[in-house]
C-alpha cells in the first residue's frame, strides 16, 4: 500500500520529505505540489482540483513501496509572487501548478498532464 | 481510352526508340518485346502479343533511319513540353549530344544492361540550345548528359554510373515498372496502422503527426549498448548522443574562451578558474534525462504506443519486439516506417572496440578523458576536438586525407588551421593500426600505434581513443531481407523515392538511414511529418531535400546553405561561377585582439543565372544563428544583386554579406582591415 502524506508550506515539506528518505532511502516518492486548499477543503487552483481524482486514481497502480506526499505550495498571492520559495528552490524549480515530480529524478508532469490518466500511470508504473 | 486510339502513340514509341541509333537490332527486338508485355501488363492494349510482335517487326526497317538523319518524332515546339514529353512516356530519358563522350558513356552503359532508352541529340536539332535551357530551369543542371529514369531526375554521367553501382538505378527502374501500385486490401486485420522502428527524432515526428491524424501507431526504440556499455533513454542520436550535448559542450567551450576575453573587459576573473567536467556532464545528462521524459510523455498525450523493445522483421507486415529482459512479442502494421539512424563505426584493429570510444560515449563519460586522440576528420572529430581543446583537454586529431570531405575544402582548411593555433595539435597522413591497454583506470592508458602511407609508425600515450571515422545505418540487424528491402550494398542505406517509399510500398524510409540524403535532425523531422501527413491525412507535399541549412559546430562555427565551390564549379563550370569573399574580424574580438581575420564569408554565384546565390559560407562565431536566416534567401533564389541590395545590422558578422564586393577570381586580397 502506498504511503500517502501531506505537508502545507515550504518547511514542513522539506521536513516531511528528509524524513521519508531516511525512513526509506530506496522507494520511490511522488510529490504532487499544489495550490494550498481553503477552509471549505477545495483547492484555490482549478486545475489542481481537477488532477486530484486522476492522481487518486492512478495511485492505486504505484508500486508498493512509494510514498506520495501533497504538497500545499499556499495560497493564490503567495503563489502568484515571483519569489514564491517553491519557484526558486534549485531542486524543485516549479513553473506552474500542479506539478507532479517524481522525486530525485527528472520526470515531472506539468499542469493539464496531470489530469491525464495515461501520463499518471506512466509516472507511477516507471 | 480505346485500344485503336493507343496504337499510334505505341508505335510511335517503337519508332522512336528505333531511329535512336544506340540500340542494336537484338537487342531492340528484345526491348520491343519487354515493352510489349509492360503494356499488357498494365491492361491498355487488349490485342494478342503475337498480333503485336508481328506488327511491331513490320515496323523494323525503321532502323535505318539513324540519329543524324532522325525525323522530328518530337514535334518541335515547347521546350519544356519537349523535355516533360520525353520523360514522362519514357522509362529512361536522356537529353545527349552526338559529340559528347560522356553522353555515349551513359547510352551505353544502357544498352549493356540491355535496357531501351529514348535519347534527344540536342545537337542535331535547331531547338536544341532552348531545350538544353529548360532541362536547366528544371534541374539545375546544364551539361549534358541529363539523365531521367522513372520520371526522376538521375543527373550526368558520374550520377548515373554512380546510381548503377549503389542499386539507385535497380530501383528506378522497378519501381518504373511495376506500374500504379495496388492497393493493400482492406480485410486484413493489422495491430497497427504504423509501426515506427527508432525512436529518434524522424520517428517521433512522424509517430505523433500519424497518431494526431488519427492513425494507430507503435514506436519501437532500443538502444543497443556501446562496448564500454553506455546507454540512453528515448530520443535518438540527436537528443543523447548528438546534436544537444555536443552544442552545450561547444558552448562550455565558448565560455572557457569569454573567460579569459572578460579580463579584457574589466571583469576581475581569476587566474584559477577551472573546468569539472563532473559538473558539466551531470548538468547536461540531467537536461537530457529531462527531454527523454518529455518525449514519453509527448508519445502517451498523443496515444503512441511506445516499446521499449529491439524490431526485426519477421515478414513484410510483421515485427518481432525483444525487450530489456528478452520477452518476444509480434506485432502487425498496415504501414512500417524505417528510421533506424546510424551508429559511429569503429575501425577494424586490434584493441579498437575494446580500448575505444566514440561520440556516442563521450558526453556521459563518468571521468575526466585525459589526454585524448580523436580519429577521423569527420564534423564529428573535428566537433569532439574542439569543445575538448576548449574545455582544457589535451587533443591530437588523427587525420588520413583530406579534413570535412564533402564539405567546402577551402573552409575545411581555414577550420583546421584555426583549431591548430587554438591548441589542437592534428596528425595528418597517418591512420592508427592498434591500440593497446598499458593501465586500467578512469581514464587508463593506451598506446596507439599508426602508420603513415610510407610504412613509417608512430607510438604516442593517450588516456582516450574516440573514433569518428564515420557512422554506419543500422539496417543490417533488423531481418530487412525479409521485408525484401532493397539496400545500397555499398553503405547499408535504403533506397528510397522522393517519397521516401522504398521498393516495398508499405515500408518507408527517413532519416540518417536513407540513401543519397542528408544525415540532419530537422530533415528527418521533416521527412518524417510530411511522410504522416501524406499517408494519413491526405497530404501532397514532399520534402525538399536541396539547400538544407547546416552548421559545423567547431570552436569557430561554419554554416552553409547550397553547393560547396567544388560542387558549384563541378555543376556549372569554372567560367560560370563567381566567388565573392572577404576574411572578417568580429568586433567583439577587437578589445581581446585575438582571432583576426580568421572569420571568413562567401558567396557562390551562377554569373549565367544572373548571379544567382547557389552556395552561402560563413566561418564566425554563431554561424549556425546567421546560417539559418539567409538560407530562406538562396530557397528563394536570392541573386549577388538581392545580398548587396540588402542593407545590414551594424555591428554584426552577418552584415558581411551585403557588402561582398571581391571576387576570388580577381584575386585581390580580403583581409578586412578596421572599421
């Protein structure tokens, strides 16, 4: 069973993801970064809310060992300012939201490819 | 069309080919018969061979006419018309003339294949200098012989003899022959519309523009590891093992160079400053690792199946898939499309596969490659060469003969003097006929032993051996002889139309593997889209292969669009070409005082086609940048009068050349001196 996690914020990611690698320095981990969800659960990122289900989706056919963590990159203005910390951190570098990466490597999904089932299996089933 | 009104145009055709003079009367009768059955065969003539042979016997004592005395079979008119005429009723064409010793080469290197021809002896005729005109508007070329086999355009003497020898010939004619293709019968069930074998960029291209329009299609790519065992992901040889890294390694090169001019301008860099090439080879795997990513994903947004997986033929229509861990699968396809590409060949000498390396192992080398020998003079070597040199390696190219064959020798010559005052020491005359493995490590050691023409040797250390002698297709382990492919025997190519179809009408061509054409990305990418367009979305355009822009990355770029001098003078004649030339210093260079006059620019002209541009050249930084531009002006057909009439950008290196005003011939000198 894939391990599902979540962190909101640029901290608690870092956190979350150095725990996971020390936990399990093999597996693989899928990171979704997303726009952060308001108090009503929905995210403020119409194409992030659409990538959801797909990702869910997709998830049930990722390999046993991965962990999936959500990332909550804040909110619409934090996302919109150029030195939004999640635009310009080396390793991460996002362009635009959502941004499926898996992790240490150079796969990633952008925007509309992450509401495409295809593309999603494809990242997990590599 | 009825049967009595095709007689006339028959037997004129017998007449024809009677009064042509070259055919003796054996083998006439014989050609008159093979024509008779090419025509039944096509069903337009309904009468009885026997009926038509005896017919066509009454009309044998037309032979007595001969070429000087030959009726006008032609009715004068049109030249083109004249010219169009006798190529399209005519399996093979020659425009000729009564005195030229090359034309009676060619007519009889035909008659010993016993093959029927229709000639014009442009000599013998009042028209003939206008039909010799129109024979140039149409092909560019004005000498005769001016051959033309299944309607395509074959070329002179050597062309022809040439086509014979590599199989061209074989295939035209065929292909003539076989009349309209029948159409694939519509009940059999395939797993594919398209199956692409390679994964590189003319099959992708073509791949994604034949799934976008509709069609089924698989891509097969895998690639076989090299001896040292370096691998790569989807993409080709351009994306891995090609074009991209070999332009971020020039352009690491091109650094290391504004490094040391920057002290120039005012920058306080720092004596020290070193290259890693860790850190440059991870940055460039890592952008590369990021497009074969993007590739894949591309294929699954457009529905392509893609296997990673080895393709060869099991018969026309079927292909066995082997993957990594050696599972079999067939698969069907209505249509299967070659493109292969080609692989960096190693020579045949001890130690060579196992001591080697080549370009395809050079730009994911885990180590520094030490002190390095880069044999052959190809674009490749001299490529590797450079971006080495540039980054701070120690490099020796090995050269046989001439440097950049096929590409303008004059250039050619200015590009390897460069290197040389760059720090590119060149061996010239000498090929290497051993290597030997004196230390392991990353890199070992390895001393190359070569020899020159005269038996002399030469022993030298090196830590890296890279080969660039040249690339072979990769036609010769897919099972193509049981798909009945035919291959130029002489390099492995697939002989191809101008639409890319090979002898067996469902399979296809493109790319570095295609015989006669251009080993380019943006041609296969082109090829490869235009071929989709054209078998699933009823396209018509075919891809032009003539004035293909091209650049030569070395330390100093040399663009190119058109003939080099050599073929311009080949083509035209010495009297018809004019050069203009100037040497040039970019600016940028004047505050660094390195480099001066070691740009050069020039332009071929045709003075008999009003000066027409047939070959622009341009040795200079960024001349891949300047190449691309003009290139749209010689497609254009640009005349000496269009460059000068353009006004330039100030200060650039491309403002060069609309201010050529020397010509070679003159031999006034060319060295730009000031502003």
């Amino acid at each position: 069973m894939v391990q599902k996690l979540k962190a909101e914020g640029f901290e608690q990611f870092q956190i979350v993801v150095s725990e996971v690698e020390n936990k399990n320095p093999n597996g693989n981990i899928f990171i979704l970064f997303s726009g952060s969800k308001d108090t009503t659960g929905q995210s403020w990122c119409p194409d992030c809310v659409e990538a959801e289900p797909v990702i869910e989706k997709a998830l049930e056919s990722a390999p046993e060992d991965a962990t999936f963590i959500y990332v909550g990159v804040g909110d619409r203005s934090s996302w919109k300012d150029p030195n939004c910390v999640f635009r310009l951190d080396s390793k991460i570098k996002l362009t635009c939201l959502p941004t499926l990466i898996k992790w240490g490597t150079n796969k990633r999904l952008l925007d509309y490819q992450c509401n495409n089932l295809d593309t999603v299996l494809m990242m997990f089933e590599d | 069309m009825s049967t009595r009104s095709l007689l006339p145009q028959f037997f004129c055709a017998v007449e024809r080919r009677l009064t042509l003079g070259i055919a003796h009367r054996t083998s006439c009768t014989k050609t008159v018969i093979r024509r008779v059955s090419y025509l039944k065969q096509k069903s337009v003539i309904a009468l009885t061979r026997r009926h038509l042979i005896s017919d066509i016997q009454g009309f044998i004592p037309c032979q007595r006419y001969t070429t000087s005395t030959m009726a006008p079979v032609i009715p004068k008119g049109d030249p083109i018309q004249i010219v169009d005429n006798l190529i399209k009723n005519n399996r093979i064409a020659i425009f000729s003339k009564t005195t030229c010793p090359f034309c009676t080469k060619v007519k009889e290197l035909f008659s010993s294949l016993n093959l029927e021809v229709a000639v014009i002896e442009l000599d013998t005729r009042d028209d003939g200098a206008d039909i010799q005109d129109a024979l140039l508007q149409k092909t560019g070329q004005k000498t005769v012989p001016n051959v033309f086999v299944g309607g395509e355009h074959l070329g002179g003497c050597d062309s022809t003899i040439a086509a014979h020898q590599n199989g061209r010939l074989e295939f035209l004619l065929n292909k003539s022959q076989a009349g309209p293709k029948a159409e694939m019968p519509d009940d059999v069930k395939y797993d594919y519309d398209l199956v692409v074998i390679g994964g590189g960029s003319g099959g992708l291209a073509a791949s994604k523009e034949a799934a976008l329009l509709g069609a089924k299609v698989a891509v097969c790519d895998f690639v076989v590891p090299t001896p040292i065992g370096t691998t790569w992901g989807l993409g080709g040889t351009c994306v891995n093992v090609g074009c991209i890294p070999k332009k971020l390694m020039h352009q690491a090169a091109i650094l290391g160079q504004s490094i040391s001019d920057a002290k120039k301008f005012g920058w306080d860099v720092p004596d020290s400053a070193k290259h890693n090439w860790h850190t440059m080879v991870e940055g460039i795997q890592a952008h590369i690792g990021s497009l074969n990513w993007g590739y894949r994903v591309a294929l699954r947004e457009k529905k392509v199946n893609y296997l990673n997986a080895f393709a060869e033929f099991v018969d026309p229509h079927t292909l066995k898939t082997t993957d990594k861990k050696k599972k079999e699968t067939t698969i069907t396809s209505k249509y299967i499309l070659l493109a292969t590409g080609g692989r960096p060949r190693y020579p045949d000498i001890p130690g060579a596969r196992e001591y080697g390396i080549t370009s395809d192992d050079i730009f994911s080398l885990p180590y520094h490659p030490g002190k390095t020998l880069l044999v052959g003079a190809s674009y490749i070597a001299l490529e590797c060469a450079g971006f080495l040199a540039g980054i701070g390696v120690d490099s020796t190219v090995m050269v046989r003969s001439i440097l950049l064959r096929g590409f303008d020798q004059q250039i050619a010559e200015l590009i390897g003097s460069y290197m040389a005052k760059h720090g590119i020491r060149f061996q010239r005359g000498y090929v290497p006929i051993k290597l030997e493995r004196i230390e392991e490590g990353s890199p070992g050691r390895i001393k190359v032993t070569s020899q020159n023409e005269v038996g002399e040797l030469l022993e030298e250390e090196y830590n890296t051996v890279l080969f660039a002698i040249g690339r072979d297709a990769c036609t010769n382990n897919i099972g193509i002889e049981k798909a009945n492919v035919m291959l130029n025997p002489r390099n492995g190519k697939v002989i191809c139309d101008e639409k890319e179809q090979t002898n067996v009408p469902h399979i296809y061509a493109i790319g570095d593997i295609l015989d006669g054409k251009l080993e380019l990305t943006p041609v296969a990418i082109q090829a490869g889209r235009l071929l989709a367009k054209r078998l699933f979305g009823g396209g018509t355009m075919l891809t032009d292969y003539v004035n293909v822009p091209t650049t030569v990355f070395t330390p100093l770029e040399y663009g190119s669009v058109g003939l080099s001098e050599e073929d311009a003078i080949a083509k035209y004649g010495a009297n018809d070409v004019e050069v203009y030339h100037s040497f040039l210093t970019p600016l940028e260079v004047a505050i660094p005082k390195r480099d001066d006059n070691e740009g050069y620019a020039k332009l071929i002209c045709v003075k008999s086609l009003n000066e027409k541009v047939v070959g622009f050249h341009i040795l200079s930084p960024n001349a891949g940048e300047i190449t691309q531009g003009f290139a749209i002006g010689l497609k254009l057909g640009a005349t000496k009068a269009d460059f000068d009439n353009l006004i330039g950008i100030h200060p650039t290196i491309a403002e060069v050349f609309t201010t050529l005003n020397t010509t070679k011939s003159s031999g006034a000198d060319v060295l730009q001196k000031g502003c």
